[in-house]
C-alpha cells in the first residue's frame, strides 16, 4: 500500500449519453437513454436525468421506456464514442507511462510512475483538478476524478465523487472507509461470491472483516477468501498495468424475432465471422481459436470452440470455422442471439496452408441472401465499461453493446447523423411509415428546428459526427508544474 494517494482513477460520466447531449443541443438537460432500441434491446447507458426514473445500464430497453416515457432513446455511434476516448486516453498519456484503460470511458493512471518527485496528495489533487480541466476543454464532456493509495480506494472515491467530481481519500483511513459499503463494492466479489457471503450473513465490508479470515477461507475458498478479506481490510497491492492485453475479439447479434429458418441462421454467422475478422485486423491482431456462441428460444446458451493449427485473421478461415461449428448445435426451435468470437490472440498470423487451399476452392462460393429483419444487438454492460469499456472498453468486451447494426443508415435509426442537401448537418428523432423526422442542429449551435421527409428523400444522406468542441478551443489549459493551484475539492 503506498503512503501517497497517486494511484488515479478516471470514470468519464454517463459517458455514451452524455456524448450524445453534447452533440445534441436539444438534449440537454433532458433524459437520453442509449442502446439497442429492438424488443430486446438493452440500456448501454443513460443520462443522470434519466437514472432519476430509474433507468440504468443493462436494464431491457422496454422496461427503461416505461420508467421514462419521455426519454430519448437513441442508437450507440460508436465510431464517435472510440474517437473521444483516444482524446482521453491521450491526455492521461501525458501525466504517467503507467496508464491501464478498462474501457473507452474509464482508466487508471500511477501518479507517482510520471514524476516521482512529485508524488504528495497536494500534487495529486492539483494534478486532478487540471486533468478533468483540460478533458472538458477538449471534449466538453466532464469525467470524475477519485486518488488514494490503491485501485480499488481510488475508484471508490471516484464513484463518490460523481458526476462531475474529485475525491481524495488519503491513507489511513481505509477501514472506517469501507465498514459501511457492501460487499459487493470490493474488486472480484461478484453476484454469486456475495449470495454465498450474504447466505451467511455477511452484506457489509465491515461484517466480512469482523467473521475473519478463517471464515471466508472456509466460505470461498484458501485463494479466494484471502484475497476478499485482504480487499476488505483495505490492502489492495495491484499495479496499475499499461497495455492490457485483450484476451478475445467478439461480435453478436440479439434478434427481435427468433430465427428458425436454417440457412437465415448459416448467413448470420457468416456475416459475424467477417465482422469478427475485421476488427481482428483493426486491431493488428489474430487468434487461434474459433468460439460459436447459440442463445436458443429458451434462453439456455451453447458455446462451440475450434482451435486452428496456427492464428489467423482471415475471413475466409473464420467462416469456414464458425460454419462447422454451427453443424454440431441445433436451432430447429429458434435462436435468439448469436455470436462468433475468435481467442488465444497473437500480433501474427500462421496460416495453415491446407485451410488457405480449402479457402481459395471456396472462393467463388457464395452465401445465399436472406431476407428479415435485421438485427438489434444485445448488450453485456462494462464499466466503460467498460465494464469496464467498453466497455469500455475497453472495449468494453466482446463487440456486443447494443445499436451497431449493419443496416443502421439506411434504417434511419434515431441518434444517427443525417446531412440534408439545402438544411444542413442534424440527427434522426424518429421514422417509420415511409417518413423521418430529422432535428437540424450543431453541437456549438442552439436547438435547432424539426423536419420530416420520406425516407427516400434523393436530399437527404447520412451524415458524418461534427467534432464536439471546435478546433482550436480549450488548447491553453495545461497540466504542468507552475501550472495553477486547485480549488478546494472533497477529502474524504
């Protein structure tokens, strides 16, 4: 445990939304839901107006409309969503080597890595304070702040610190910190870990310090129950790692109906191996094993695996493997999600020359099209994440969050940037019945007025995300030494 609070948390706040507020004039000060906007749509986030009806992430979207009917409830853009958080990302770059992102909105920094000679609880408040400055001034978003002398302290403060916040809890004082808070705040003490703690009768941190370390060991275990009562006697030794490493790249796919027709579900998973592929190639990586993954009608969930001779980020190879996967499970009564994933990921491929001869015989084989409806994706929810995200975050996890749908332009789903020949930039409030409703507006411009137009409107085309904060804007704010001194912020 350090004698300084230098570790930093960052939790950027109600990060998907409140991105979508700052692009949206219209919005603000308004409650915004965003996720997949299908019958089994899931939350990805939602604005603080909307969690005041009791909306939160991972919640079905049809549950959120009926908390806060008058929401807006838009689809993920998450090309906007990435682009920011590289902004984030970069900023922290600047304070520290030593900078572990958990997912796109969200991330720890070690002070003390960046300038040892200055690693006090003065320089990490002013440090703090001039950090969620300068992400304002870049984004105009606003990100909570939390320092101690562990990770697991220092995201506790920022959770307390939000939204819009900075906390310091200084070294000392962890245990009368954490007495009150449930078991479920300390790190690896999951929905299960806490039924079996609150079976016998343990809810709080304080009654797991006070059953003792012998009890948990014999509750979960010699590894397990020394590592929840290390947590919650306040000692928490893990680095703050850089670069951590993804251990699997995933797509999937919720649908509104269940799928029956057997070719329908052979050329989704066609469609997301390609998609997996490609973000395995974005990524400059590759990986060895193939994952298929079946949620059927009754929501029980199959996994299939295959691992290859050697890595791979070939489309073609990924296919094929998913394809002989999909033969071993069968589907005749409906399948709701589907997903492929690829594992054991390297920064290299080593194609086996026998799949590469398969591929090549295959290569005028085409996937037959099928006709229905597309599909609204399914969410798994990650601090930002992801999960920690994204999510994330990173990504947040597997490619899974709600809204990214193949069709999505052309659906004209709401939230989604439209350009208009004559009026201009704006986003889809809404369509159907051969119409829809665009809202003309500019992040740095006032709410903007509303229009309708069919759908095939030869004026009317997608658009490209206008930059949240114009150029050249909030470039003078510094984190330096002589840098300013920080207002007076919370010390818990």
């Amino acid at each position: 445990m350090r004698g300084q609070p230098t570790v930093l948390h960052l939790d950027m706040d109600a990060f998907y939304a409140s991105v979508e507020q700052a692009a949206k004039p219209s919005l603000r000060g308004k409650p915004v839901i965003v996720g997949g906007l299908g019958p089994r749509g899931v939350v990805a986030t939602a604005s603080y107006e909307a969690r005041r009806f009791g909306v939160h992430s991972a919640m079905p979207m049809a549950q959120a409309r009926r908390l806060a009917p008058h929401a807006a409830c838009l689809v993920p853009r998450f090309g906007v969503y990435r682009g920011i958080s590289e902004t984030v990302m970069r900023l922290l770059a600047e304070l520290s080597p030593l900078v572990e992102p958990l997912s796109l909105d969200e991330a720890f920094v070690d002070l003390a890595a960046g300038d040892p000679g200055a690693a006090t609880a003065d320089e990490a408040l002013r440090v703090g304070t001039l950090l969620r400055a300068r992400i304002r001034a870049a984004t105009g978003l606003t990100g909570s702040v939390g320092l101690a002398g562990s990770k697991m302290l220092a995201k506790i403060a920022s959770e307390r610190a939000k939204p819009d916040g900075l906390e310091l809890i200084p070294p000392g004082g962890e245990r009368d910190l954490l007495a009150p808070l449930p078991v479920r705040t300390l790190p690896g003490v999951g929905p299960a870990t806490a039924e079996t703690l609150r079976r016998a009768g343990i809810g709080t941190i304080g009654e797991t310090l006070r059953a003792g370390e012998d009890e948990l060991l014999r509750l979960l275990g010699k590894a397990h129950g020394a590592s929840v009562f290390a947590m919650a006697s306040g000692v928490d030794e893990r680095p703050v790692v850089p670069d951590r490493d993804t251990k699997s790249v995933s797509v999937e796919d919720t649908f509104d109906v269940d799928v029956t027709d057997r070719a329908r579900v052979r050329f989704e998973v066609a469609g997301l191996a390609d998609r997996c592929a490609r973000r395995l190639r974005e990524a400059g990586r590759s990986g060895r094993t193939v994952v298929l993954k079946v949620r059927r009608y009754d929501f029980t969930t199959l996994t299939r695996s295959e691992t290859l001779r050697g890595p791979t980020d070939d489309p073609a190879v990924v296919r094929e493997a998913a394809a002989r996967l999909l033969e071993l499970v069968d589907t005749t009564e409906g399948v709701r999600l589907l997903g492929v994933g690829v594992s054991g990921l390297a920064d290299f491929t080593q194609e086996d020359l026998f799949a590469q001869a398969a591929q090549a015989a295959r290569a005028d084989r085409t996937v037959p099209a099928v006709h229905g409806a597309q599909p609204v994706h399914g969410a798994q929810a990650g601090p930002e994440r992801p999960a920690g995200e994204d999510a994330g975050a990173a990504e947040p996890s597997p490619e899974s969050t709600p809204g990214e749908g193949r069709a999505a332009a052309r659906s004209w789903l709401p939230g989604l940037d439209v350009a208009h020949a004559r009026l201009g930039p704006g986003w889809v409030q809404g369509s159907g019945l051969g119409r829809v409703t665009v809202r003309f507006e500019r992040p740095d411009s006032t709410p903007g007025p509303v229009r309708t137009f069919s759908v095939d409107d030869p004026e009317l085309a997608p658009g490209e995300p206008l930059p949240l904060v114009p150029d050249g804007e909030g470039s003078g704010v510094l984190i330096g030494p002589g840098s300013g001194e920080p207002p007076e912020v919370p010390v818990g």
